[in-house]
C-alpha cells in the first residue's frame, strides 16, 4: 500500500494563511456563504445555519483521518486573519497521485487575485508536498472568473461535460481544468525565473 504523504500547515502565500479550520468559524463562513452571489455557479444551494454546523464540525473532525485524503481549508489574510474564502485539495486516487483541487472567495474579495493566490498555493502543495502526478478543478462553463484562474495558473481544459447534474431546477454542465507535475514543474519554473 502506497504511503500518502501530509500536507504542511499552514500554506502561506504573499497575502494569504490557509489553514485548518476551527469550530470557531461557523460563524465567519456562515456570513459569506449566505450571500447568494456566492452560489450563483455552484448547482447546490447556500446551507442552512444547521447544515453548516453539522459541516464545520465534520470537517474539523475528518483533520485527525489516517490517511488523510481530504483538506477543507480556511483561506485567512495574513494582515487581518480575516477568513475571505476556502481551499480545498482531495487525494482522489493516492495509488496513481491523482488530486482534484477547489477554491471559493467571499464575494467582497473578488477581482482582487485571492483565488488565483489560492490555486497557485494548492498546486505548489500538491506537486511539491503531496508529490501528485496530476491535479484537476472543474466549474461551470459559465463562471468566467474561475475559468480565468484556472488558466492563470497553468491549467490546461480537458473537457465539457454536459449537463451532468440536475439541482435547483435545471441541469449543469461541467468544465474540467487539470495540469500534469512535468507540465507544473516547467511553469514553477517561468514564475520563479
């Protein structure tokens, strides 16, 4: 059996600590996630304070898994220690080091580069940290802004996958972004030249 790796925490960015989340949070995340700007390209609804609540708490407590295959992250300011957003990295296949990347950003931090920092640092984690061979991120073709961020920091488009979730009244469609490690190193390399 493969050994997976663990993640280093905090990932620290110019700007940014993405860290563990705390059952002190709730709070924080429930006020930005309430706002209906943030779920305008995601097929699930915003969670009830409850729903919230129950998922905090798991994932605080899903922190101690061995081995650990998942990393719901809090995505905080280094100047504020503000929560603007969350981070999220799954070992989605540890045999063949295959991972599959997520952001969110309240949306008063948009248009303000927190999700590109945010990316940029899960890829860094997950090529040099995790030693993964390929990671992946999917959105709806319609968020641009993620689209752009995906494409900022090195991922290439794979595929449309048509109307492959029906929620909230009508079907969703799937764009899927990835990188391969060789592919990454080569842009590790530009960024830091």
């Amino acid at each position: 059996m493969n050994v997976v790796p663990v993640l280093s925490l905090p990932v620290a960015t110019r700007r940014l600590h993405i860290r563990e989340y705390v059952v002190a949070d709730i709070p924080t995340v429930f006020q930005y996630v309430n706002d209906p700007a943030y779920w305008q390209y995601q097929r699930s609804e915003a969670p009830t304070a409850q729903q919230l609540d129950t998922l905090l708490k798991w994932v605080v407590n899903e922190q101690a898994a061995k081995p650990r295959l998942a990393y719901f992250l809090a995505a905080t300011r280094k100047d504020t220690g503000e929560i603007i957003g969350e981070a999220v990295l799954k070992i989605t296949n540890p045999a063949e080091r295959q991972a599959e990347l997520g952001f969110g950003v309240a949306p008063r931090f948009w248009k303000q580069g927190f999700g590109t920092e945010i990316t940029g640092a899960l890829l860094e984690a997950a090529f040099s940290q995790l030693k993964m061979h390929r990671v992946s991120a999917q959105c709806s073709p319609e968020n641009k802004g993620s689209i752009r961020i995906m494409q900022k920091t090195g991922m290439a488009r794979e595929g449309l996958l048509r109307d492959v979730h029906q929620a909230r009244g009508k079907w969703w469609s799937t764009v899927i972004y990835g990188v391969l490690e060789h592919e990454y190193a080569k842009i590790r390399t530009v960024m830091k030249g």
